[in-house]
C-alpha cells in the first residue's frame, strides 16, 4: 500500500475544508486487498450546522453505503489529523483495520495524544500510525486557525 499517496489524497481533501472555510481535516478510506479508494471526505461542521459532520464521519457514512455493510472490515482510514473521541470510536465501531493519521491533536486526540481511547478493553482495536507528513498536516491547520484569528 502507498501510504504517501493516500495521505496525499487526504490532504487534498483537507484543502478542499480549508477552501470552504471548514476546519482543514481530510480523509480517505482504501480496501487493504486491493489499494482501491472506497471513500473520501473531509469536515462539513459550519456548512450542514451539525456538530459530528467531521471528515472521518461522513467518510464512514459513505463508505458504508457503498460497500452495504455495517462494517468496514480489510480498510485502511487516512486522516490529516488524529481522530477526536467521538470519531475513534466509530472507526472502531465499524472495524476499520489502520488508521493512518498526519498531525497530532494536543487538544482533543484520542489516540496517542490526550486519550487513548483504545486501552480499553471494550473496544476493537484498529493499528495506528501517526505522524505521517506531520509538518504539513499541521501547517495547515495552524494557517487556518491564524486567519481566523485574524
């Protein structure tokens, strides 16, 4: 599998968030087996006025409608920033096997930053790798945050 090349893609979708004035979180989801992308999607939180439209949520939902299963067994989810409580437990939920993510989340990650959600031992627990193209990752994300702050 291509991780560059499917971070890559995640990051195109964070800059699409970025263009829409959304917070710059991308991500894509790929089929183990055959390196095809299934999904991809980024934060749609101001434009549907809905709190949970993160990009790693409305991937799921899509993904799930095209593969008609409640489960995303054999996938690999490429996401621009470490995944919140709520959107870890989801992955979980529908059995994404990796999870591939770029910057680390000081304030809300839930994987190896505030909370690792998936020491407990209710959960399925997916393989994680972060820290792929870190820098740009948050670079983003910082430039974002600056010109709102403006």
């Amino acid at each position: 599998m291509n991780i560059n090349y499917f971070m890559d893609l995640a990051k195109k979708e964070a800059k699409k968030a970025y263009l829409l004035n959304e917070i710059p979180v991308g991500a894509v989801l790929v089929d183990n087996t055959t390196n095809l992308l299934i999904s991809s999607a980024h934060n749609e939180v101001i434009r549907q006025k809905n709190s949970i439209k993160h990009a790693e949520m409305i991937l799921i939902e899509k993904a799930c409608k095209i593969k008609q299963n409640k489960y995303l067994i054999g996938t690999s989810i490429f996401i621009t920033l470490e995944p919140c409580a709520m959107c870890a437990a989801a992955i979980s939920e529908v059995r994404i096997n990796k999870i591939y993510f770029g910057a680390y989340d000081e304030k809300k990650g839930s994987l190896e930053s505030i909370m690792k959600i998936y020491n407990t031992k209710n959960y399925f627990v997916p393989e994680v790798y972060g820290g792929i193209d870190e820098t740009e990752c948050s670079t983003m994300l910082k430039k974002f945050f600056q010109k709102k702050r403006k």
